[in-house]
C-alpha cells in the first residue's frame, strides 16, 4: 500500500506536474487556479538556485558571465586540430548511420544521435567526441554555476542541421517564438559546425530572463492559466501574451516592459564557437532567409536535474519511519 502510494505520488508529483510544463487539461487549470504553480515556482526554484560564483575560481569571467546574463558564447571553443578532428568524426559518422529526417515547422531537419550504436567503428568515434567534450571545461562550468550533478555530461550529443530553400515558409515552427522550457534554472548548449548568422537562423537569448523575480511568478502564472486555452486573446494580450507559430509566446511590449528590447542577444556566431544557455530564460531560434544551412552539434543537461531531484523525492516516500 505504501509503496504505491509513493509510486503514485513520484507520477503526479515528479513527472508530470513539477518538472514539465503546465499540461492542456482542465485538472491542472483548477490546481493552477489554487496555487499550485506558485508552489512549484518556489520550490523548483530553491532546489535548482543557481550557485554564488568564488572570484578566485577558475573561469569566473565565464561562469559570472553565464549567471548574470543566462548565455554564454565562448569563440574558438577548441584548439583548431580537435575541432578539425572532431569534424573530420562527424563526417566519417554520418557515412555510417542513418541520419533522420523530419521537419521543425517547415524546415527540413536532418539529425542523428551519438548515442545509437551501430558498429565497432562508429562508436570508437564517438567515443572520441564524447571525450572532447568530456574534457572541457563545460561540465566544470555546469556545476560550478548550478546545482547539477554530473558523472557523464555527454551521453546525448545530437548532431542537427535545418536547411532553408524558401524564407517564406518559415512558420508553424514552435521554437521560433521566444520561449521558456523550464520555471527554473536549467541548461542547453550547443557547438556551432557552421557560421550560425541572423540570415541562418541563429540562436537568440533575452539577456537576464533567467532571473527569478515577481514578474517572472505572474508569468508562470499566467502561463498556466492560458496553457489550458479557456481564455480569450485579449486577455492573454493585456497580460503580455499572445499565440503565435503554434504555441503561447510574450509580446514585444512584454519584452520591452520587463528587459528592454536591447536586452535580446543575437547569437551569431562562427563554427567552433560554444554557447550555454539556461533555459528559464527566454529564448528562440532566429528565422531563416533563403538558402541558408545551420549546422550545429547540440546537448541538453536537463535530465541530470531531474535524476538528482527524483532520488530525492524517492528517499523522501521511502525512508524508514
Ligand atoms: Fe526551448
């Protein structure tokens, strides 16, 4: 009985409610309407607080960087014959695998993931560029500025590249419009293979979003609320909201309002360039023009948060009396 009450409240609590974002029913409105996203805010919020940076401590210019703005772009990220190896890999890699082919709104997207093993070759490959990253200085960074706990950050590297023949069509893509994955802070990065232009749809980040504050609160607020679709779309505009390009996005009001439009950081950027963003502030990819190829090598850290918060939680329900 204990052990599926625990099991029961690790589904609602765990999964569902507290790490993704609000749901579309009507279950989570009403909870929503009484609280319970506060809640969340708070308690996901100290949980995942980002850490007090020592000035004496390697990289701090880089860490600082990451805490106060949210992004951080580091140019020539490896020396030139680990990055002209770690190309030569991907191109070898691609011979071997099949690479996916999807579309992000209208753009074809072609992607595979590091971690599919498919032979001896391959994965010795891999194993290189996992080692590459492994002994960077982005785990040490990660864990400096957050409470992440890490044993093997690089487990899922995804290569993807977005091809864009018409600049026309470029809609119905969700991660075009400014976003936040998370209520709390959370991290991505990615390491560009191309020169990643405002033309090829480069990366975008309002600087300082990431930082917990009232307005944030009634954002996430609100955000709930609006996630359930019961309200019209004046209503979401008077708050800053509005739905566009398939999801529920700020205005620009909002932006101005709350960060300044100078705020919004285009990230254009050179191959062999590292970018690291926390998630809970606003971010989007840029649009394309015609003809344009973005090509990035991209990781998430998401999940070691969630590892780290679940064996908690389960200690929690399971201790001993
Ligand atoms: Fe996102």
């Amino acid at each position: 009985m204990k052990k599926n009450v625990a099991k029961f409240l690790s589904i609602l609590f765990y999964k569902r409610l507290f790490f993704d974002a609000p749901q579309n029913n009507f279950k989570n409105h009403m909870l929503n309407k009484f609280g319970f996203q506060k809640l969340r805010y708070f308690l996901l919020n100290k949980k995942f607080k980002l850490k007090k940076i020592n000035q004496n401590s390697k990289n701090f210019k880089f860490k600082d960087l990451l805490n106060k703005d949210g992004i951080l772009m580091i140019k020539n990220f490896f020396k030139e014959n680990e990055y002209e190896r770690l190309k030569q890999n991907i191109n070898q890699i691609k011979s071997y695998c099949k690479i996916d082919h999807y579309f992000l709104g209208n753009k074809d997207t072609y992607s595979f993931v590091f971690n599919k093993k498919s032979n001896n070759e391959t994965n010795s490959l891999i194993n290189e560029i996992k080692q590459l990253f492994g002994n960077s200085i982005i785990k040490e960074l990660l864990m400096s500025c957050s409470n992440i706990n890490i044993n093997d950050i690089f487990t899922d590297i995804i290569y993807q590249k977005i091809l864009s023949n018409d600049s026309s069509n470029d809609f119905n893509d969700h991660a075009s419009e400014f976003h936040s994955d998370k209520c709390y802070p959370c991290f991505k990065g990615f390491l560009t293979l191309n020169h990643n232009t405002v033309s090829s749809g480069c990366y975008e980040y309002i600087k300082g979003s990431h930082l917990p504050s009232p307005s944030r609160l009634e954002y996430e607020y609100y955000l709930s609320l609006f996630e359930s679709k019961i309200y019209n779309e004046k209503t979401m505009y008077e708050k800053g909201f509005q739905f566009r390009n398939n999801r529920i996005t700020i205005t620009d009001r909002y932006i101005d309002k709350n960060f300044g439009m100078n705020s919004i950081k285009k990230c254009e950027a050179e191959e062999n360039s590292l970018i690291i963003s926390n998630n809970m502030g606003f971010h989007k990819r840029g649009r394309f023009e015609n003809n344009q190829i973005r090509e990035q090598l991209r990781f998430g850290f998401y999940k070691y948060q969630k590892s780290d918060f679940s064996k908690w939680l389960r200690y929690i329900l399971n201790r001993k009396q």
